[in-house]
C-alpha cells in the first residue's frame, strides 16, 4: 500500500521558513532605521502642527560678500631733494617707509621722509599761504605735533616742524620750512626695496641714483560700497585665508593685508596689467559672532523692515524682534530683554505692541 503524503510536515516547514523570512525583514528594516535616523539640531526642527518651540541660541557673523577696489602701484623712483654725500643711510628691513621717518643724511644734514596730499614744493615763511601748506599741518597733526591747522604758515606750524626735525637730530632755521629737507614719499607707509643709495655714494637731485625705489605692489584696497542694512560692530574681510580688519569707511590699512593681497590667486587672476583699480570679492563679516535665535518666518508679526514681535508661549504676549538675517530657511533674529524660553510658532494675534 503506497504511504499518503505528509502535508502536515509540508505545511508546518513553509510556516517555519515565512516566519523566519519575516522577523528577518522586521529586524533589517529596524536597522536600517537605526542607520539612517539623525537627530535634527532644535533650530532647525519641524514647526509643523506644533503651537509653540523653544528658543535656542545660535552665532551669526553677518557674512557676505563685498567687492573690494584694489589699487596698485607701479616701480619708480623717489629722488632725493639735494646734491652732496650720503653720510647716513638706514632703512627698514622690510622696505616700509613710514611718513615722518628719518633714512638718510646729506652732508650731515638729516633729511626726513614725509606724505603730504599735497608735494611740497616750496620753502616757507610767516605769512606764507596755500593748499601745500595746509597738507603739510594736516600731516604733522596726524603725527601728533600740535599744529595750526588754517592753511597759513605760522609760529605753531614751524614749531611743530622744528619738533619733528629734532627727533632726526636736526636744527630747523628760526621761523623757515626748508622744503629740500624732505623726501617726498606718495603715501603714509610707502612700500620700496630699501635704500637705494649707499653710505658714501655722491648724489644729485636729478641723478640716477634715487633714495627709494617703490615696490610693485599694493596701494590701497577700499570697498567700492559697503551694505547699508549690515549690522553695527567691527568688521574684517578675508584675504588669502586670513581675516584683517576693514573700517567704517570700507579701507582696509594693515600692510599684511596689502601683501596678502598681492600675493592671492583671487587678486592676481583678476588683475589686469593696463588697469591700475581691480575689483576683488572677498567675504565680509562681523570680527565676533552674534548670539540670534532662528525662527520660522510665520513666528514673527507686525512686521516693519526688520522690526517686529514674537508672541511668549507662556503669557501670549508679544516680544519686541529685530530680523538679523536668514539662513537654511530660518529667520535670524535678536530679542530685547530677556528671551522666552518658547514662543508660539503660528500666533493668533498679529498686534505687535510690545510696550
């Protein structure tokens, strides 16, 4: 007699193997759950079918980008203003000629280097009067000799004179500014490649052989604007990876960052050998970071430019809050006062009354 077949154990097997099959599927899509969950930072959270969230602090540097005007300057020569020997000659080892500064001696006559807007082209006596002698008071001001500043040469303006001649060890003719005492140098720090004359060497104003010779290089470097809605506080921009401080007026002076700035690919690519201005973009932002809030944009009310309110969870009353800026989709934002610890996401209330 043939044996029937054990549908029994058949059955029983392929439960064994489908439930097997399905904690295996259960257990590898709850790994891969685990694997691929990440916790979302609390400024960034989903506000969706939430009344309320908590506040939370975050640094914002205001950064942007600003172009950046770059002029440069070309070699040439700075001549000396008289003829004889170099009996002192010494320079900076870094070149950097800086106005009122004292390299050379004539004859044993010191000489000094000197900026004024304006060259100085002429000697002076009391009386005398012009825009020459107005640079000249404006540039011994900036140097801290106590100067008239009326654009006529008086008693306070030879004094001031005589003072800085001193400090070279010279002697300034009562009452007179002799004009073949100075070098004339373009800028307050004038970049050059040293003395260019040696102690001994005979010199003439019209010869050769000058006192400097300027460096090709960096003149100035100012923005062509600056953002009228940044926020308030120092600033620097970023040139070759590092960071050097801008001013109000958007001029950047640090002489590292006029050698930086020289020696950047951004710079250099941009630069063009017929153009003495090349615009630069650098990034532009706060020397220290804020502490703001990111918020969604439906949390604020009454908005008027960049003034407005959050509403206090706890209280429902609204808060006074400055719009900083936006980032990942967020709204920045600083409080007045003391922040709530959470505010409502979608307020009812749209009065922004914060008094």
């Amino acid at each position: 007699m043939e044996e029937a077949p054990k549908h029994g154990h058949h059955a029983h097997g392929i439960a064994v193997v489908a439930a097997c099959m399905v904690a295996c599927l259960a257990s590898g899509a709850g790994l891969a759950i685990g694997l691929t969950h990440h916790a979302t930072p609390p400024s960034l959270a989903s506000s969706n079918n939430v009344g309320s969230m908590a506040l939370h602090q975050v640094q914002y540097d205001d950064a942007r980008t600003l172009n950046l005007d770059v002029t440069s300057s070309q070699a040439r020569n700075i001549p000396f203003p008289m003829d004889g020997t170099i009996t002192y000659a010494e320079c900076p080892t870094d070149g950097l000629i800086a106005s009122g500064s004292h390299e050379y001696d004539i004859d044993g006559i010191p000489l000094i280097s000197l900026h004024t807007e304006v060259p100085l082209f002429r000697d002076l006596a009391y009386g005398d009067k012009g825009d020459d002698i107005q640079a000249l008071q404006n540039e011994l001001a900036r140097l801290g000799y106590g100067t008239s500043l009326s654009g006529t040469f008086d008693w306070n303006t030879w004094n001031a004179w005589r003072a800085l001649y001193a400090l070279a060890g010279g002697t300034a003719q009562n009452g007179v500014f002799d004009h073949n005492l100075i070098v004339w140098i373009s800028t307050d720090n004038m970049s050059t490649t040293g003395c260019a004359a040696e102690l001994g060497a005979s010199v003439t104003a019209d010869s050769d052989m000058p006192a400097f010779t300027t460096s090709l290089g960096v003149q100035r470097i100012k923005a062509n604007a600056l953002p009228q809605n940044r926020i308030a506080g120092e600033r620097v921009v970023t040139i070759n990876e590092q960071d050097y401080p801008i001013d109000d007026n958007g001029e950047v002076t640090d002489p590292n960052a006029l050698a930086a700035m020289l020696s950047w690919n951004t710079y250099l690519d941009n630069h063009k050998d017929e153009q003495s201005t090349t615009s630069v973009p650098v990034n532009y932002k706060l020397k220290q970071s804020i502490n703001v809030y990111s918020v969604p944009a439906e949390s604020l009310i009454g908005l008027n430019r960049s003034d407005g309110c959050v509403v206090d969870s706890s209280n429902n009353k609204p808060v006074n809050a400055h719009v900083v800026g936006s980032s990942l989709g967020r709204t920045l934002i600083t409080i007045d006062g003391d922040a709530p610890k959470t505010i409502q996401i979608s307020p009812e209330t749209q009065s922004c009354d914060a008094s």
